[in-house]
C-alpha cells in the first residue's frame, strides 16, 4: 500500500476514473440483467441486456484522462454506465479498509457539498469491499455514484456505477442490484 501522500494522489487519480457526466436519455421501464463473466471469467456479475462495450469515441469523452477504466458497459447513448476497473495499483486484502478511508477522505474533500448515502467496508460473497454512494455536482446535473473495490490478484479492482438523479429512478436499484451480484474468483 503506498505511503499517506501517494495514497491520497491514488485517489485523486481514482476519482477521475470513477465521477464521470451521464447525459439524461428515457427512463426504463424495465430493467433485465443477465450474468456476464469479466476478466477471462474470473469476475461475474448482472449487467443490463441493453448494455454493451462503451464505443472508444464515447470512452475517449467522458474519460479523457488516460486513467479510463479498462471496461465500460452502457446504454447506447451512455448515459447509464457500469464501468469495471483493473488498477495496477497494489491492494491486498487487508489493506481494504484503510483505502476505505483514504478513498471516503478524498470524495469528502473534494466534494464538500456532495449527499452521502453509504460509506462501507463489507464482505461480499467471502470478499472485503469497500463501498462508496454519494451525489456529486456536475455541471448541469447530479450525479449517484456507487463505487465498490477490492483485492484482486494483489490489485485494486474497481467498480461504479453512474446515473444522473433525473434518471436515478428508473436505474437505482438496478445499479444496486448490478454491484451486489459482483462474484470474483482469484
């Protein structure tokens, strides 16, 4: 795990992959999940039917740093995303909880004003996760972000989960339910 300063420049840098602008689009009225394996099926979990890849162009938009997250899954316009994240930044298992708090410091700092839902260290399926859910300001809107990490293989993996509050609605529970289903296999 790196040292307090490079722990909170790790998190700085996590934080561009992870808050990303989400355009509104049509709510849905139904949202159907189906299991999908990530990462040479190493990773499970339910990822809507209407989802696919995010295409480089819209990768390339919403994240233009070069810290993008290796998978993004959307709805054709992207304004939903689920993004999946394998870091080359060392993590072992229990290391969880003091990037929890490093993680939660970071938001908290750079996002006074954002809402706080939950802030967690759980165990997920026999796995520690730390779990993250706030509101953020954007520019035109606001943004639910879910974010969860854990230990994989000595690494940091990430995922979140990104809705605009006009459409958290429709997409909440099934963002929830998407990040719940998350089964790794080392």
């Amino acid at each position: 795990m790196p040292k307090h300063s490079q722990l909170t420049h790790f998190c700085l840098a996590l934080t561009s992959v992870v808050l990303l602008s989400v355009q509104p689009s049509a709510q849905s009225a139904e949202v159907r999940l189906r299991e999908r394996a990530l990462l040479d099926g190493a990773v499970t979990l339910l990822i809507p039917e209407s989802f696919g890849p995010m295409s480089e162009e819209l990768l390339r938009l919403k994240y233009p740093s070069d810290r993008r997250p290796t998978l993004v899954f959307s709805n054709e316009r992207g304004s939903v995303n689920l993004a999946a994240n394998l870091t080359t930044n060392l993590v072992r298992p229990d290391q969880i909880a003091e990037l929890h708090k490093a993680m939660e410091a970071t938001f908290k700092n750079l996002y006074p004003s954002a809402t706080w839902y939950r802030s967690d260290v759980i165990n997920q399926d026999g796995r520690r996760y730390f779990v993250l859910e706030l509101m953020t300001p954007a520019i035109d809107t606001q943004i639910r972000n879910i974010m969860y990490g854990t230990s994989f293989r000595g690494r940091l993996l990430m995922f979140s989960f990104n809705v605009t509050r006009e459409l958290e609605k429709g997409w909440l529970e099934a963002g929830r339910t998407m990040l719940s289903s998350v089964r790794v296999k080392e």
